[in-house]
C-alpha cells in the first residue's frame, strides 16, 4: 500500500483546502481491463453494502423471485440500505409474507432508522425498532426467500431451514457467496473474512476486483446465463423503483431516479461505493481511506458519473451540484465547497467520451 494515497476529494474554506480526503477509485471494463487506477486498487477491501445486488443474484437466478411472485420494488430492496421508512419496512414484511414467514425470520438485528423522519415517527409513537427497519432487511428477506425455496426443494420445513442463514457454512450463505465469487472473480476460499454490521460474513478483496464485478453486472459478461438474466432482472427493478434502494434525500435514490437504468450505483459502509454503467460496459469502484461514505465517496461517484455518462444539461447541473457541493452553515451561508480535487477531474477527463 503506497504512503499515502491520493487526494480525491477537498473540504475548502476560507480559499484553503481544509480537509483532505485520500483514497482508491478504480475503472474497469467487462473484460477485466483497467481503464484508470488511482490509489492502490490491488489493496482487500471489505465491500459492505456496495455488493448487495451480486449476493441478490442466487435470488433470481434460481428460481425464488419468479416463484414468489417478487416485485420490482421487493427485487430493488433486496439490493438495497434503505432509510427504513415505512414503504422500505412494508416491502420487506411483505416479502417474507409471501415465503410463508414472518419478521422473526430476519437474523439482520434491529437499529432506528436511517431516515430521521422515520426515526422520528416511531418514538412518537412510543415505538421501538424491529429487524424490518434495518437497512439490511430487504438484502436478508431476500435470503430467506432463497432458503424456503432451498427448503422446500429439499422436502425440508422452510422456517427450520432458513435458521442460522447468516453463519458461512449455511446452505444459503454458500449460495450467496458463490455468487460473489463469480461476479468478482474473488478467490473467497482465501480472502480475509470479518462479520458485517447485520451478521452475515464480508470478504476482503481487491477493489480492481470488486470494480470488474460491477462491470459484469451492468453488461453480463463473464457471468453465467442465470446470473447474467438476473443481473439484468435486477437492474430493471432498481430503475423501476429506485426509492427501494435506499431512500429519500439518499444520494443512490436520487441519481437513479434522474438517470434511470443507465446506472446502478450502491453505496457501502466505511467509504465503500460501486457503480455499474452499462451503456459504456464500465464498472466502478472507490474506496475513501478515511471511510467517509456521506461525504467523500459521494463526491467522486458523482464525479466519475459526470465524466463517463452521456448527460443533458439539466443531468449535468444535478450531477455537477454533488461533485461540487456548497457547504452552508446553520444561517444558511455558504461558508465552503466540497469538490472532487483537481488531481481526480484531470484523470477522468481523459476518459472522457
């Protein structure tokens, strides 16, 4: 790992950098080929959240989604950290439903909401928590979807099976990480291992790695044919209901709903961020030192979005606002800029369609 890793991203004030935020982006087509590489991209990252939509693939690809009827909004929060507002609880309570379980299913464990007006409502109510507000728990009632159709195929009582679905030697979070595997190409057998926040195993691997999964799944090759047709199921329903993804005023909200199917893009903990842009076959993916997910990471998504994607002007302002964010204190006066450094803009305008 170099020294020190590039400067990505600048808090100013005062007409002086304030803060620095270092870190890894790398680009990578379908066919593995590095297209820009910033920082140490060989370095094992855990990706977090950023891989949901390659551990939603087994979902799809095997049969449980059709069989249960899921619906694009169902599909999306399966691949979502959502705020945990009412809709985002809802769907994931009625996705279980539909497998014939209830939210005890869920071994995510339970934190407020994400979403403060959601957060808010519940304690007015005088109300607690349950696992549905997880931001996880779309992610993890589509694994026990996956595991009563594995249940039932095998003559097994589904609620028995799905127990314990978030140890690594579970029948379903084998399936899931298989899936990983061949969407990143991640020798997983010999990755470092840790436990993410909602219980389920997190592997460490290169970010050229995790970028050159996202490339996959935004064109399907290199996947197989089931996973390739599910990668493509899923992208539909997270441009079909990006609000499932992850919620209002959330940054992988508001880029879909303005960019559609041109772009997945999933935001991770610890200053994770993915991206698949299929009209150009590229995935991304980036890594901010200082795991400054609301702040930094956001910056360059929206600046590697900017310089990739074919946008119109009213894209480009809206895109333009996050990759150049004015920073206004509490009487509401600009005090700062946080923008992408001059050192990111300059290699990605080589890339410039």
């Amino acid at each position: 790992m170099p020294n020190v890793q590039p400067d990505l991203v600048h808090a100013l004030r005062g007409g002086i950098v304030e803060s620095f935020h270092r870190g890894a982006l790398a680009i990578v087509d379908a066919d593995g080929r590095s297209l820009l590489a910033l920082g140490d991209v060989q370095r094992p990252v855990f990706p977090r959240s950023a891989c949901k939509v390659m551990q939603a693939l087994p979902l799809v690809a095997s049969g449980a989604a059709d069989a249960l009827g899921l619906t694009d909004a169902e599909l999306a929060l399966a691949c979502a950290s959502h705020g945990g507002e009412p809709e985002h609880a809802a769907t994931a309570a009625a996705m279980l439903a539909k497998a014939g379980l209830d939210p005890a299913a869920l071994e995510c464990g339970a934190h407020w909401p994400y979403n403060d007006s959601a957060t808010k409502a519940l304690a007015t109510a005088g109300a607690q928590p349950g696992a549905l507000h997880n931001n996880c728990s779309g992610k993890h009632a589509g694994f026990v979807c996956l595991g009563c159709l594995m249940a039932r195929q095998a003559g097994q009582d589904p609620a028995a099976f799905v127990r314990g679905y978030v140890r690594p030697g579970h029948p379903v979070m084998r399936e899931i990480t298989a899936a990983l595997a061949a969407a990143t190409g991640a020798d997983l057998g010999r990755a470092p291992m840790g436990t993410d926040g909602c219980s389920i195993p997190t592997f460490a691997f290169p970010l050229q790695q995790l970028a050159h999964g996202f490339a996959r799944i935004g064109t399907g090759v290199g996947l197989s044919d089931s996973h390739a047709r599910a990668a493509r199921r899923l992208r539909q329903a997270v441009a079909a209901s990006p609000f499932h993804v992850a919620g209002t005023g959330r940054l992988d909200t508001r880029l879909m709903q303005r960019l559609g199917a041109r772009l997945f893009c999933k935001v991770g903990a610890e200053g994770v961020y993915g991206a698949a842009l299929p009209e150009s076959g590229l995935g991304v993916a980036i890594k901010m030192d200082d795991g400054n997910t609301a702040r930094a990471a956001e910056v360059v998504m929206a600046a590697v979005v900017d310089a990739l994607m074919h946008l119109d002007d009213a894209e480009r302002s809206f895109v333009a606002s996050i990759s150049d964010l004015a920073l206004v204190n509490w009487n509401g006066i600009e005090v700062g800029r946080l923008q992408a450094s001059s050192g990111l803009r300059s290699a990605l305008q080589g890339l410039r369609a």
